[in-house]
C-alpha cells in the first residue's frame, strides 16, 4: 500500500533536520533497514534507513532542503501497486491537483485541524528517539503544503497553541508551504505575553526600527577571514547555550591518585591484545557508580523524570564537524576489551561521520576527557538532556601527605557538572566519591 515516509524526530527537540543528500533513486526497490538519506542532525551526520519494503515512487525534497520533522519526504509503494495510488499522495504533499472526485468536494471552514478530502495511507513510521514530543505521526493536514482556508501546523505546535489558548490563525508560518513551526509559535506567545504586561497608555508615535545589532563589526577586522557557521555549529552553540540557560548546573570537584590505575593498565596491556586506555578505565568506573546510584542515571523532563533500565555512557569525542557523544551500550556489563574496542569504533566513525543516529542518543552521562592535551582540570556543560557530565583532567605527579610524611604520587582531577533539577548535591557528591574509590583500587573494575 503506498504510503509517506516521514522525516524522522532525530533528537528530543529537533523540529527539523538538513537533508544533505540521498542514497537512492526514484525506482529503487528498498527492504527494511537499508539506509536512504544522509541527514544532518544536532550531533551529527548521520544516515537514516526506511521502515518498511518498497519501490521508491517518488522523492519528495531535493538535497540540502531543511525539513521539518514529521514531513514527508519520499513516497513508498508497493511493487506491484498500482501506480495511481501514489500519485495521489503526491499530489497531496506537493500541492498538485487533488483527484477528481476530491476537486468536487467543497472545501471546509477554517480549522486547525482540517480534515483530509478522503482518508489517506498510514504514512511509514520512521523511529524517533523515545519520548520526543515532535515526533509524531502526522495527519494528512499536517503534511500537505498550504491551502485557503486551512491552518497548517505541526503536532508539538497544535498542542502547545491549545495549552496557551493561542489562535493559530493570528500567526504567520514561517516553514515549508508556510507550516507554523515553533520558533513562530514563540514568537507569537512573547508577543503576546509582552502585550499584556505593558501599562495601558495613550498609544505614542513608534520610532523608526533600528537595525539588529550585530556581535562583531566586521569593519573592526577588515583583513580577516569569514568563514560562515555550519549548520551542525550552529546547533551545538544552541543546544549548549540551551544547557547552560535552562539546567541549573552545579560543580564537585575531587583529586584522585592513579597510581594503582596506571599499574593496572599496564599489566592488562601487557596481557591483552587490545589495548586499553585511561578513559576507558574511567567509563567502566563511570558505568559501575551508576549502577551503584540509579537515580543519577535519570534525565529530567517537565513533567516528569525518566529512570533509565540500561546503564549507557556516552563519550565525547572531537570531529572536524564538531563535538559529538556516541553513546557505549550497556557500558557497566561489558569487558575492558569490548568496552575499549566499542569506544574506539564509535570515536573512528563519529570522526568521519558514519555514525548511527540511535548512536548519538541516550544515556544520563557523559564523560569529557581532555587529560590527553595536558589539561589538568575544566568544568563542562551538561550534553542536554542528560543529568551530568564528568570532566577529566590530565594525570600528573605531585608531591602528596602519606602518614604524615610528604611523597610523590600521580594525580588526576575529575569534576562533574550535575543538573539540580534531577540530581541533588549529596548525590552527587556520593557518586563522585564512588567513582574515585573505583578507580583508587581499580581491580573492583574487572569484578
């Protein structure tokens, strides 16, 4: 049966995501899970797979089209369907003529949710991450371009308009075929918010608009070279900044001696084919103290709190595309040989790109190391929506206090940043604690 496949919810607040480019043409025959598109996510570039078997009758948004979450962007039929029954969602998504029989139908008063001239194939489900608000399935109104006498809007819009008693209809969309997106939802609610906090006065002439002050004057550094954000930095700088604005976050610092750990990772190196490294030690300590303490391993939501059934760590790794956090499955069950060879893999692929997007999702923590450029101690921004991230700093000798007598040991500072909304402050300092005694006697990590 023919049927949409939509843009998925790549991420928990995405509300659209670049389609950079596509791995297949019209008259593909598809099976389930082979991957169709490259997309460009918050984290990432990654490639997204269709849901279900089919031929590919008709691709809906050319390369480098920004699409809004829930739209669809390729049409699937069946491989020996007629024909005639995909044309029709095309011509429902691209605005082109509606059949005959809809032609005749008289068009229906202004709702905000319109119903559709006739009733329309499921449109393919596409796997958003769990818990992401935008990523439902839309109706046939929600997907069809603009037409008189209709409102069109995506799903996280409609319900936030009924919760604030906004009419949609008093907003200017500013997405495809003029969809009202958030950012136009926001506009309208500050708007409106602003308009009834200001004193009632006799209206005064309104001076002439000025123009939007920029950061930087480009005339100051005449000789220097613009080099425009990419859309991927251009969503870390927002989500950090998101971060930082809306998670209240608070620091615990600790030292912790790693003498033994080295010694540890030396014998095991010794023995092992694989190679193992600092930080995976620290990620299997990470992984374990979680266990330890269930209720770090939460990420806060407005309604409610999610306690997670699996321990799953990410990991910070730079790319030239920008920072990214592949997330390690099950970090606290796996050996230090599969847990470094998981870690390594990812921190391969994320660096050129080919990672999953169920990679790039998960987890209550991350863990940021930049011990490796001689760092010794930085305090990090939370990766939303998780509820901390450790940050590691470099080990190094220094003179310490044993049994009253001054001695030399290796030292490592580790910080972690912690969400108060859903972490609270002895918890915090418990499980920090925790992380230090693993890794202060490190053969508890191989138990």
């Amino acid at each position: 049966m023919a049927q949409y496949f939509t843009m998925p919810g790549l991420s928990a607040d995405a509300e659209e995501a670049l389609l950079e480019d596509w791995l297949i043409k019209e008259g593909d025959e598809l099976s389930e899970g082979q991957p169709i598109a490259t997309v460009e996510t918050d984290k990432a570039v990654v490639d997204i797979d269709i849901t279900d078997d089919g031929v590919v009758h008709r691709l809906l948004v050319d390369t480098g089209t920004s699409v809004p979450v829930g739209d669809p962007i390729l049409v699937l039929r069946d491989k020996d369907e007629d024909p005639a029954e995909a044309d029709r969602l095309v011509e429902l998504a691209t605005g082109a003529s509606a059949p005959a029989a809809a032609e005749s139908t008289p068009e229906p008063e202004a709702t905000h949710e319109a119903s559709p001239p006739a009733e329309p194939a499921a449109p393919a489900k596409s796997a958003p991450e769990p818990g992401a608000p935008d990523s439902v399935e839309p109706s046939e109104s929600d997907v069809a371009p603009a037409r008189t006498g209709r409102i069109f809007v995506t799903p996280i819009v409609r319900r936030l308009a009924r919760e604030q008693d906004i009419d949609l209809s008093t907003i200017t969309g500013t997405g495809a075929g003029g969809r009202i997106i958030r950012r136009d939802f926001e506009k309208a609610l500050a708007e409106r918010d602003t308009a009834a906090s200001a004193p009632k006065a006799a209206p005064v002439p309104a001076a002439a608009p000025e123009p939007a002050p920029t950061s930087i004057d480009p005339a100051a550094y005449p000789d220097a070279e613009f080099v425009e954000h990419t859309k991927l930095r251009k969503i870390i700088a927002r989500r950090l900044q998101q971060s930082k604005r809306e998670a209240p976050h608070f620091y615990l610092r600790r030292s912790v001696r790693v003498d033994e750990l080295l010694a540890l990772r030396t014998q095991l190196n010794e023995s092992s084919s694989v190679r193992i490294s600092v930080n995976d030690l620290i990620v299997k300590a990470a992984a374990k103290a979680l266990v330890d303490f269930p209720d770090v391993n939460s990420v806060w939501d407005d309604a409610g709190s999610y306690r997670l059934a699996t321990v799953d760590v990410a990991v910070a790794v730079a790319s030239e595309r920008g920072l990214i956090t592949p997330v390690v499955r099950n970090a606290d069950q796996l050996a230090l040989s599969a847990l470094s060879a998981t870690i390594k893999d990812l921190a391969s692929r994320g660096s050129e790109n080919r990672l999953k997007q169920d990679e790039l999702v998960g987890g209550a923590l991350t863990v940021s190391n930049l011990g490796m450029f001689g760092i010794e101690s930085f305090e990090a921004i939370i990766n939303p929506p998780q509820s901390a991230i450790l940050a590691v700093g470099a080990a190094i000798k220094k003179p310490i206090i044993v049994d009253d007598a001054i001695s030399v040991g290796t030292i490592m500072e580790l910080s972690i940043s912690a969400d108060h909304r859903s972490v609270d402050g002895a918890l915090a300092a418990q499980f920090l604690s925790r992380i230090v005694e693993l890794l202060e006697a490190p053969f508890g990590l191989l138990i």
